[in-house]
C-alpha cells in the first residue's frame, strides 16, 4: 500500500517537472521572438531613416528605377535655391541683340524666376512679362494654383522639349481653357529663320537655347503645354501667333572675354531626347500623366517633379522693386 502510493507521488513528480519545462521552453521561445522582431523592426526604421529621399512625393509617385537612375544622385535644388534675379547681369535682365538674339526683345517690365526641378536637375528660367503680357499672366496663375506642384512628363524631346500634360483632370480642367495670342516680336517667315552676316552665313537661330513658350495648335490655342528649347532652333516662331517666348533660362554656361555681352549659351539639365516623335502621345499623357504604366513602357523619360517662383521684381517707372 505505502509503495503503491509513493509511485503515484513519483509520478505526479515527474508530470509537475515536464510541464514546468515545457513551460519555460514556450516562454524562451516567445521572447527570443519578441527580441528577433524588435530587432528588425528598429534595423528597417534606421535603413528607411538614412535612405536619402530626393522628392518629398516620392512615396506618392514613386519613380520608374530606370529614369531615377539618370539622375546621377540630383533631382533638383529649387527649394534650396539661393540664385535671385539680383544676381543677373544687365544683359540677362534686358537682352539685345547678340550673341543669343538675333532681334532685341522687350524691354523692363514686371519679371519672375521660375526654378524647376527635374529628374536631371534644376534649371532657372527669367519669365518677362513684356515680351508675352497674357501668356506670362497664365502661367502665373498656374503657379499659383498648384499645377506644377506634381510631376510631369518631358516629351517629344529632340532639340526642344514639351511638357504640361498632367493626369489632374480638376487642374486641366481650370487652366487647360485657350488664353488669346500674345502679339508677335521675333521676325517671322523661312527668310528670318536665322541671322546673316557679310559672307551669308549663318549666325545666330530666330529661337535661343533655353527659351520658354507655350506650345499650341492654332490661333489663340495656348492653354497648359509648354515648350523648352534644347538647342538653337529657326523653326520655331515662324509665324505661328502661340509661339511668342515667355522667357529664358539664365543659368550662364559659356563666356566670351572678347564680347561685349556677358554670356553666350545657357546651362540646361542633360534631358533625354532618345525617344523623340516616339514616345507617348499627347492623349495618352492626358488622360494618364506620369502613370505607372507610362514610366514602365518608356523608362528613359525625364519629368518636371516641381517648378516655382523664387523671386520676384516688380517695375515702377526706372525702379525695380524686390518684392521678398
């Protein structure tokens, strides 16, 4: 009888004992893995805190690897901009005829600097509003209702570039009305296509590099496309009333020692002109913008990521105001 009971005691022993282990064996594991994922959680939080962002949009419009790839690290520096319209020469302020222009533009005025951010950089452009009153007018408003506050396709690039198709139907929609044509002050006709000298060669093209226009398709059909001269070009304002320029880039690139006038060529961002006639299509853009899809079938493609006026001066007779 007494041994009876002492094998219950013994095993009842043994039964506390295993369970007690397994017990500690479950608790050892679930704090091994409570460790293992606070670990991870606080490795990810420091990866993503020191992956450096290069657009604040990015989470929302994430780019296409292939086109970021081009970027060489730089996406633009707007926001950090310290170039003021101060800082331009005489000849960036009120251009003449020169190295760059083959008639002189208007002169004085109201002027903007519009900086945009692109996904090779930045450029700086000097809107004039003498030499397109109503486009410059338009743009400014654009501006100032966040249109280009979200990114848009470079396209049809070759020795010019066209951009302003956004996938914002409500922003399309309140800017995308046809303003009327600004009068015409380049020359126009095949004869004026570029400046002669003496000898009859040619000189200087009736459109600069880096000049900005609107892009349009008829009389009085200027809306929300715009367009960026890559190269020289005699083509453009050939006698169509839309191509009136709205001003200039004024990021200087070349200088002459032995002219009179300050700068030459302007600096641009190395923008992709690979696709040319063949990438996507104005209705594509329009419906789609920089969709997914349309960074996926043509990588290569640049975008604006943002543009905004950083400076501005206001005339008043012979003063010139800084309005901060």
């Amino acid at each position: 009888m007494s041994l009876d009971i002492h094998q219950r005691f013994r095993r009842l022993h043994q039964s506390i004992v295993c369970v007690i282990v397994g017990l500690l064996i479950v608790w050892a594991l679930m704090v091994f893995e409570l460790f293992h994922q606070t670990a991870g959680g606080a490795s990810s939080q420091e990866q993503s805190s020191s992956s450096p962002l290069a657009h604040p949009r990015d989470e929302e419009n994430t780019h296409n690897k292939s086109t970021t790839s081009n970027t060489g690290g730089s996406q633009g520096t707007c926001q950090s901009s310290k170039f003021f319209i101060k800082d331009l020469t005489d000849e960036q302020r009120n251009p003449t005829i020169g190295k760059r222009w083959m008639v002189r533009p208007p002169s004085g005025g109201n002027l903007q600097l519009m900086c945009c951010d692109t996904t090779k950089g930045s450029f700086h452009v000097l809107l004039h509003e003498r030499w397109a009153p109503i486009g410059n007018e338009h743009i400014l408003k654009m501006f100032d209702g966040g249109y280009f506050d979200v990114d848009i396709p470079l396209f049809r690039c070759t020795d010019a570039c066209q951009f302003g198709l956004s996938s914002n139907a409500t922003l399309t929609k309140k800017f995308g009305k046809s303003i009327p044509d600004d009068p015409l002050w380049l020359p126009t006709g095949p004869e004026n296509r570029f400046s002669s000298g003496a000898d009859g060669k040619e000189k200087i093209k009736r459109y600069p590099k880096g000049v900005l226009t609107h892009a349009g398709g008829g009389k009085n059909s200027r809306g929300v496309q715009f367009v960026l001269t890559l190269k020289p070009n005699k083509f453009m304002g050939g006698g169509s009333p839309w191509e009136v320029p709205l001003g200039e880039v004024v990021e200087v690139q070349t200088e002459d020692p032995t002219s009179d006038h300050k700068f030459i060529d302007v600096s641009l961002p190395d923008i992709y002109t690979g696709y040319g006639e063949k990438g996507p299509g104005q209705g594509l853009l329009h419906r789609q913008g920089a969709s997914e899809s349309v960074r996926e079938k043509w990588p290569l493609m640049d975008y604006v990521l943002r543009c905004s006026i950083t400076d501005r001066f206001f005339e008043d007779g012979d003063r010139v105001e800084k309005i901060e």
